[in-house]
C-alpha cells in the first residue's frame, strides 16, 4: 500500500517506452516510474514550408514486471508548440499553437540482461488553434479559429537496449515504428541513489496520418523532437 501511495504521490507532482533509463528487472512487482520534460523540442509539420513554433512538453510513465520476462507499461505525453507560421499551396496558419496528446500500452519481452523486444497500443491527437487572420485556401477549410484533432490509434513494434558505461552511468536506447508512429530515444541515465537515476536523453517521435475534425481530406505528418531530462524511480 506504501507503495501505491508513493508511486501516486510522484505521479501527481508531475511525473514513453521512453524519457528513462529503462527498467530491465521484470520480476513480479517490480515498478519503474517516470518524470520527464523536454522544455524547447522543436515541431515538424509536413508539408509546411516553414514551421517556427518552439515549446514544452512533459513525459509520464509507469512500466510494471509481471514475472516470466515480461513487463507492462503505460505512457503518456503533452507535447506544445506556440505562436508559428506555416504555409503552402492549401494552407497558411499565422499565429497558431498546436497541443498534442499521446499515450502507449506497450507489452515487453526480456530478451537478456541488456535487450528487450516490446509491442503495443499507440494514441496521439494534436488540436490547432490559430489567429484570426489564417486562411484555408483551396479545398481545404476551418470553420472558427480552431481545428480539434482526430483520435489517431494504432500499434507499435520495436526494441530497447541498456547497458552499462560506467560506475553509476547506464546508456539506453528504444526504437519503435508503427502504422502510426515511429519513434526513436537514446540517453544516458546517472544513479543518484540505489533508486533514483537522472536522465538525459534525446527523442523524436513522428505521428502519421493525423487529421482534423473540421478540416476536410487534410491528412499530415508531425515530427517533435529534442533533448529531455528526468528522473525514474524504481522500487
């Protein structure tokens, strides 16, 4: 019960296979948590001559051993870009601001002490708001000032890799491509205590295929990527 508790308590103070030195141990009950944020990534936007928007998002993550080399884990991400400018020959956006929203449900498989393979459930939607003097041109059309995203699902397969580079530093690697996503981490984690590690990493996740509800046969990719931090629990 301490230990639900704890692991809550993190998790409301603001706590992907992501953003962590991963858990590697999957014995039954054994429990990882990640806190994790990436303050100034950058936003790609396909299609899109230029895209300028800088801003922050946060990293949430719980993975849990169920005993017999396998892990569960549960993901969550908020990605932000603010005040951008894009256009090309269907749409100009002046002033807009993007939110993204993705999740995980992954399933992982102990391969050895240093690799594991991992399948799952992916989730993203981004939502768009924009200034009031951004135009559709050609077939393409807003109704308002904003754009809400459509529910994106899909499925994932991939790898992560651990190992050891010195007294307390563990470098670590994840890669995962789907129908929907293709994302890519790779980072250092530091042990501030037999518990405790601090991360540095780097991540880009592409989301594929998105969609507004109020924008018509508008299909699009978005790339976000840059350098992170945080710190994992592991109990």
């Amino acid at each position: 019960m301490k230990k639900i508790l704890l692991i809550v308590t993190m998790l409301v103070l603001g706590c992907s296979v992501a953003s962590a030195s991963p858990l590697m141990d999957y014995s039954a009950g054994k429990v990882a948590v990640d806190v994790a944020s990436r303050p100034n990534q950058s936003n790609d936007w396909s299609g899109l001559t230029s895209y300028g928007g800088k801003g922050g998002n946060y990293d949430l993550g719980l993975t849990f051993g169920l005993g017999d080399k396998f892990a569960l884990q549960i993901a969550h991400q908020k990605a932000n870009s603010k005040l951008f400018t894009a256009a090309n020959q269907t749409l100009t956006v002046s002033n807009g601001n993007t939110e993204t929203t993705a999740n995980q449900i992954n399933i992982l498989y102990k391969l050895d002490k240093n690799f594991a393979a991992f399948a799952g459930y992916t989730h993203s939607r981004t939502d768009l708001t924009f200034s009031a003097g951004s135009i559709i041109k050609g077939r393409y059309f807003f109704v308002g000032s904003s754009a809400q995203g459509k529910n994106a699902n899909g499925y994932q397969i991939g790898f992560v890799a651990s190992a050891p580079l010195g007294d307390r530093l563990t470098g670590y690697a994840v890669a995962g491509v789907g129908n929907r996503i293709e994302n890519f981490e790779f980072g250092v984690g530091y042990a501030l205590a037999a518990n405790t590690e601090l991360n540095l990493y780097y991540r880009s996740t592409k989301h594929k295929d998105l969609e507004f509800h109020n924008i018509t046969d508008y299909k699009y990719d978005l790339k976000i990527s840059g350098i992170g931090y945080g710190l994992t629990f592991k109990f």
